[in-house]
C-alpha cells in the first residue's frame, strides 16, 4: 500500500510531466510561424534586391494621370494590387459559402438536440 508521501511525489510527477508536454507543444506549434517569419524576411530581402536593380525611371499614365517612379516599386505596388484583389476575391467567396451553409448548420444542431 503507497503512503501519503508517495502519492503527493507521484501527482507533483505528473503535473511536472504535464507541464513538460505543454512547453513542447508550445515549442512544436511556434517552428511553424519561424519558419514563416524567414521565409517572409527572405522575401523581402529579394525585394529590395529587385526594387534596387530596376531603378530606372518611367512613366505611369492611368486614367488621364502621370506620375513618374521607378520601374521595381512599379512592378512591386502592381503585383500587390492584384494580391489584394485575389484576396478580396477569396475573402467575398469564404463569406458567401458560409452563409449559404450557416442555415443547414443551424437546422443539424436543432435535429441533434
């Protein structure tokens, strides 16, 4: 038969090891994001090379408007332009299917009750 001691030693044991898995899966679920975060600072690093290489200037007319600028943010605030638009795009699509889906959610949960 254990003793009292023996018991308090083997729940403080466990909390430990509970605490212990806890710090891990933190640690597993942050290798993701520093994979992200390098790969983002990669890509920047990249851009700065382009916008750097293309340094021309150049003209820009749109809609009766000219400006000038250089050839790399040109290209750069055009790719980002079309960037927010996708994601404009995907974001409508997500709100549309869900609300096209939330009444047939709605009508499970009261049959499952």
């Amino acid at each position: 038969m254990p003793h009292h001691d023996d018991e308090i030693a083997g729940s403080a044991s466990t909390a430990n090891d509970a605490e212990t898995m806890r710090s891990s899966n933190k640690l597993e679920m942050l290798k993701p994001f520093w994979f992200i975060i390098v790969i983002a600072l990669t890509v920047l690093v990249l851009l700065i090379v382009f916008i750097a290489q293309n340094n021309q200037n150049i003209v820009i007319s749109y809609l009766g408007f000219h400006w000038h600028t250089h050839l790399g943010i040109a290209l750069l605030l055009s790719a980002v332009s079309g960037g927010i638009i996708v994601a404009l795009l995907i974001g409508w699509r997500s709100v549309y299917i869900n609300r096209k889906t939330a009444p047939e959610d709605r009508a499970d949960r009261k049959h499952s009750s």
